[in-house]
C-alpha cells in the first residue's frame, strides 16, 4: 500500500507491505530508507512497535478525514494520512477547500496544563493551542489547518477523559 504522509511541514512516501501474512510483521519504506516494524496492540490506541531492535510506544488517535494525532516519547501532533491519487488532488487545489469545522477532542485521559490562545484567535495549522498533560508527558495540541478558535471547552488544572472536547476550530 502506497501512501502519503504528512507532520508539519514535512511529507514522505511511505510504503507498506506486511511481510507476514499471520502475524504484525511489516516491511515499512519511508523515502528510501527500509524499516523491519513488528507491530502489536498494547491496548485500544496504543501500539508497541519494534522497529529496527528498538522498542518504540506510539499512541495513535483518529479524528477524521484522514488525520492521526500521533504521540511518541519525542512529542506529539496531527499525521495526515492520504493516497497517492488524493494528495495530488490536494496539490492541483492548492490544498484549499471550504472552511472546515473541527471539534479536537482528547485522545487518552489526562489534564489541561496550560492553554495558549484566546478563542476568537486566528492559528496556523500546527499552532500551539492548549498543553495536555497525559501518561506524565506534557503533549502540546495543535491546530491542525489554519482557521480560527471558536470555542475552547477547557481551563487550566481541569481533568479530561478521552473523547471529551478541548476547543472547536474553523
């Protein structure tokens, strides 16, 4: 399966092809660079991967139309995830479509450390919105296109669980 990846500024072809076909065994190929990744189910949204002999836990959160929010040891932020076909289409656009509406919700328990815009605030897509503090890693959440804060759901020091809102975006 072919793909399109994007963090930020960054996007990669990624390929990905499972070697085994009873097991979580995939061949993963990011540019040109090939990957061994033995993949396993730690629970709902976590996944323990063993990529190359090194022990990695990645928590994966879906929130829709093709965006991840993906958090690592190294930090965390949206992946968009797309085909080939539908990245180009992307591009022809110039990436522009009609405003959307996005409610970003927490992706695992945690609690609001700090928030770093007002709503009413216009944001860059991968801005700084709010610090969540969850698994004792403070997770920046960021805007993941550019738009306007419409709504923020939280304060300072409040606890969250998964899947409740943190702030809605336009």
């Amino acid at each position: 399966m072919d793909l399109i990846v994007r963090s930020g500024s960054r996007e990669e072809k990624v390929r990905v092809r499972r070697e085994d076909r009873d097991g979580d065994v995939y061949e993963v190929t990011i540019g040109d660079r090939t990957y061994r990744v033995d993949a396993a189910r730690a629970r709902p949204g976590l996944q323990s991967l063993l990529i190359e002999g090194a022990q990695h836990e990645v928590a994966v959160r879906h929130q829709g139309e093709g965006v991840y929010w993906v958090s690592t040891a190294q930090g965390s932020g949206p992946v968009e995830v797309s085909d080939p076909l539908t990245a180009l289409a992307t591009q022809t656009r110039g990436g522009k479509g009609g405003r959307r509406r996005q409610t970003v919700k927490a992706y695992m328990p945690g609690r609001v450390v700090t928030l770093l815009v007002e709503e009413g605030q216009e944001v860059a897509a991968g801005q700084g919105v709010l610090v969540l503090e969850a698994m004792k890693m403070e997770n920046e959440i960021r805007a993941e296109h550019d738009g306007t804060v419409t709504k923020i759901h939280v304060q300072p020091g409040q606890a969250v669980d998964n899947g409740n809102p943190l702030f809605e975006l336009e």
